[in-house]
C-alpha cells in the first residue's frame, strides 16, 4: 500500500482473527522501528516482542483497559531511556513505524499505554531504568476494515496560519 493511503487509512483494531502474522512480516514490523530516526541518533529505544498466548494473557492482565489484547497474534513492548533527550517522541516514532508498517500489510494494531506498572515491570522483567512508553498489539483484523471513513477535524480547524488563531485556508496555498 502507497505510504500516504497508509496514513489516510489506518484505524485502531481492538478485534483480532486468530490468524497468526507470518515470522518475516514480524521482522517488518521490528525493522520499521530499528529504523526509526531518534535524537541525536540515540537509537534509545527497546523492544520487547510478545508471542506466546500466556504472555499475552499477561500483559492483558497488566493493563488497566487491555483485556482485547488476549486475542492478539503479539505485542510489542516499546521501552524507552529516560535519560536521553526527546525518548518520549522517540518511542512514538517507533511506534507509529512499525503500526504504519503493518497496516500495509494488512495487519491492525491498537496501543494502550495505562497498564499497572509494578506488575509490568515484575512480569517482563522490565529494568526501572528504562520508561515503558507503550504496549503496541498486533494482530489480522477479526472483520474487513478500510478505514476509508475517519472522523477527523477539517484542516480549518487544527491549522493556523502564521500564528494560533489566525484562520486557514487551503485555497491559500501556493
């Protein structure tokens, strides 16, 4: 799928087929993030990759809101250092990379970020040292989803031009 009809088209899924995603589009998915640009080339990401049923019953446990995650084919855990300028958008880099990637290929995704993090950071091992940024879920979409209809703002409404509250006018456009 071309990048921009990826971006236009892609939809948080909290419903997965049992279909399981196929080793070489898992190493995709892990490739998009490696390949992330950081500051400074910091590079200060981490991931955990989740497969097996049990730890995904985990960490549907160890999320406050995650049960949906129980029916995913896996997750990634995106850990990032704290002590590293601009982490925190680091790691929403990468997680967007790798949502965009499989998207492309079909796979849906969704990300949750309240969890309990003791119980985290004692079932994954999980060093305090790092922040866990996000729990990314993957998995093939239970039903057929296009993503063709977002509810989204107009542009009117989120743009400025030149400075906030000036209105904006893509007629405006050079």
């Amino acid at each position: 799928m071309e990048t921009y009809k990826t971006i236009l088209t892609k939809l948080d899924i909290r419903r997965f087929s049992s279909k399981k995603i196929p080793g070489e589009l898992i190493l995709k998915i892990l490739e998009a993030a490696r390949s992330t640009g950081t500051a400074f080339n910091a590079q200060n990401w981490r991931l955990v990759l989740v497969q097996e049923t049990s730890r995904l019953m985990q960490l549907a446990k160890d999320s406050t809101r995650g049960q949906w995650v129980e029916d995913a084919s896996l997750a990634i855990i995106v850990l990032t250092d704290p002590g590293e300028p601009d982490n925190g958008l680091d790691g929403g880099r990468a997680v967007q990379n790798m949502q965009l990637t499989a998207w492309s290929f079909a796979v849906g995704s969704g990300l949750f970020t309240i969890l309990n993090e003791d119980a985290m950071r004692r079932d994954f091992k999980i060093p305090k040292k790092m922040h866990i940024a996000a729990v990314v879920v993957f998995g093939y979409p239970e039903r057929k989803i296009s993503g063709e209809k977002k509810n989204r703002k107009p542009l009117s409404e989120i743009v400025h031009l030149d400075e906030y509250g000036r209105g904006f006018d893509s007629k405006s456009l050079s």
